[in-house]
C-alpha cells in the first residue's frame, strides 16, 4: 500500500503546484481523469494494481505538463 500512498500524494502535490500554470480547466480534467480511474477499475479482479498504474501515469503526465519537460535531478 506504501506505492498507492505515495503516488496519490504526489498526484494531489503536483496538482496543487501546477493549479496555476495549468488552470482551473486543467485541474477538473485531472480530477475527471483520476475519477474515471478509481470508478473504472473497480470493475475490474486487480483494481489496487490497475489504479496504482493509472495514478502514476496521471503523475508522469502532470510532471510533464506543469514543467514543461522532465525534472532535472542532480
């Protein structure tokens, strides 16, 4: 559960840092996107698994669109 911990918290972070640069517009299709992710994969036998996935590919996507680019780590 400590990965699903940690890719919800820098979801909900990278949304927060990038509400600005992103607009309102931009934050309520993330929310609709991670909606759509929590209800779609409660259908489904391995739901943890699948939204774990799908919350770090909202994460990589958001890293992407409020940086423009991948972060620089050094």
């Amino acid at each position: 559960m400590f990965p699903l911990f940690i890719a919800h918290v820098m979801f909900w972070a990278f949304l927060l840092i990038g509400a600005s640069e992103i607009g309102w517009r931009g934050v309520a299709v993330y929310i609709g996107l991670w909606v759509a992710g929590y209800v779609g994969s409660s259908w489904l036998p391995s739901s943890a698994t699948l939204f774990v996935s799908w919350v770090a590919m909202l994460d990589i996507a958001l890293v992407l669109h409020v940086f423009k680019g991948d972060i620089q780590l050094r």
